[in-house]
C-alpha cells in the first residue's frame, strides 16, 4: 500500500509508552500494594524516607511506573524493534487520515457533517470507556467513547497466528472498525442492542454477525473510494485484505480453538462472508450495498 508522505491524523492517542499501557494514572491493584509495603515501609519512619514516598506516589499519579526500577511489571510490554513499532502507528495515523477523507466526502454528499472518531494506540492494557481493556481482546469500537482501540501487538500475532500478513491486511483490519463507528453514528449500534433484549443467545448472535458483516462492508466502501483520491493500492493488497477476512472467520477460529465449528456461536460471520460482503462495499463503493440486515 502507498501511504507514505501523506497526511496522518490528529485524533491518535498514543499510550505505547504509558507505564502499563494505561494512559496515566490507575489505582494500584491489591496485589501491587501487598508487594510495595515491604519496600516502603522503612522509608515512613524518616522525613527524607517520606519525601521519597511523596515523590514516588506523584510519579505514579502522572502515568510513571516507579517499580519499573525494581523490576516489577504492570503490563508494560517491551518492544524490540522500536524504529518498526514507530513505522507501524504512522502507517495507522495515515490509514485514520484516509478513513476521515472518505466519509467525510461520503457524508457531506448525504448532506451531514462527518463526526471523526478517535484512535487510542497501546501494548498490554489500557482504560476505555467501555471498561479495561487488554492485547486478549485485539482492535475494537467502543460507543461510550467513539474511540477505536488498537493494541499493536495484534498486527503480529495477525501475521504469526492467522498467517495474514501485509500492511493492507492491517489496514482492512482498522477500516473495518471505523466502520463501527459509522454504523454509531448511524445510530446502528443502538439499535442493534435493543434489540438484542428480545431475543436469545443464537438470535442476538445473528444480529451482531450483520453489524460485524456490515462494517466489512463498509472497509471496503473505504477500500474503493480511498484509492480513487489517493492511488494507493499496489499489486497484492486487495488479497491481503481478502486472506485477512478469510483468515479471521468464525468457522476459522472455533476450527483451530475447538476442533469443530458451531454456527450457532457465530458473531462475526464466517470467512466466506466476511470476504463476501468486503468485495460488495470494494466493487459498488456505495452505503447502499451494504444491507446486511435485509
């Protein structure tokens, strides 16, 4: 994909480097507290001892992990190619700014004003508004917030696990929770969850595999106007994007997890249709082509 030299977005949330991934300051866990009492303890027994603790707990309230230096992790992952993990979150800002041309356009012409979501970058954990969350969960669109969370770390077990290498298959992989963030505006999602209370288990799981299908839908409708401005697919990418739905559907996973595939369980859809409704949105590039919940 060609993307650099192109402008990146404003709205990314850098927390890579955030003690813990967190962002800032967090109340220590039980667990933390029980395993820096012995360490701080003689330290109240003096006014420099105090100072210390002072300075210590100020540290911490400003995002600074001061067992760091004791060696007691929080989360923090370490990343061993740093000028890579750069390159990669400049790649996503860029691919952000893209996603902010295309429906910007794409809403004004509807006659509305494009309401740009933010993107929240991290490794190990982090806060949302829709509760913590860590690498376990991979990207997602969080309503409370309109924020798309994205562990970097995911990109390499995307490539390593699910053998869906490639910067577009990245790239389909953020478009597609932008495209959350459409239906959120839409006013989708809301709908979506109300309903939900109606039905059981398999029928809410039926419900939440046409929102997933649909933001496909939408990467795609992405995919297809963002290279009418931008010239930006080369030769490959399109595949990268088709072998990463492939590689990520339901029937793929509960196959490697399980052993067999339980449709009923569904809530994202299966490779096949994930790939199907991507090329829908990439070949009509229209909203309109993507009714998933007729």
């Amino acid at each position: 994909m060609k993307w650099k030299n192109r402008r990146q977005s404003q709205n990314v949330d850098d927390r890579r480097s955030a003690s813990g991934g967190g962002g800032g300051f967090q109340m220590p866990s039980l667990q933390t507290l029980f395993f820096i009492f012995p360490l701080i303890k003689p330290l109240l027994k003096s006014k420099l001892g105090l100072v210390v603790v002072g300075l210590g707990a100020v540290a911490y309230m400003s995002g600074f992990n001061p067992l760091s230096i004791v060696g007691k992790s929080t989360g923090f992952v370490e990343v061993k190619d740093q000028k890579a993990d750069d390159e990669t979150a400049a790649f996503v800002a860029t691919v952000l700014a893209d996603t902010e041309e295309v429906w910007s356009r794409i809403f004004a012409e509807a006659g509305y004003k494009y309401k740009e979501p933010k993107l929240v970058l991290y490794r190990g954990e982090t806060r949302t508004g829709c509760g913590k969350a860590n690498s376990q969960v991979g990207p997602f669109y969080c309503p409370a917030d309109q924020t798309v969370y994205l562990d970097l770390g995911f990109f390499d077990e995307l490539r390593q696990k699910f053998g869906a290498s490639g910067d577009f298959a990245q790239a389909y992989i953020l478009a597609h929770e932008v495209g959350h963030h459409i239906q959120n505006l839409q006013g989708t999602l809301e709908e979506v969850e109300k309903a939900k209370h109606s039905y059981g288990k398999t029928g809410s799981n039926k419900l939440q595999v046409k929102v997933e299908l649909q933001a496909d839908c939408y990467a795609g409708i992405w995919t297809n106007q963002a290279h009418k401005l931008f010239g930006m697919l080369e030769p490959g990418d399109i595949d990268e994007a088709f072998n990463a739905a492939n590689s990520i559907g339901d029937d793929r996973l509960q196959k490697q997890a399980t052993g067999y595939i339980q449709p009923d369980a569904f809530t994202h859809g299966s490779s096949k249709q994930r790939m199907i409704w991507f090329k829908r949105g990439l070949q009509g590039g229209k909203l309109s082509d993507c009714q998933t919940f007729r």
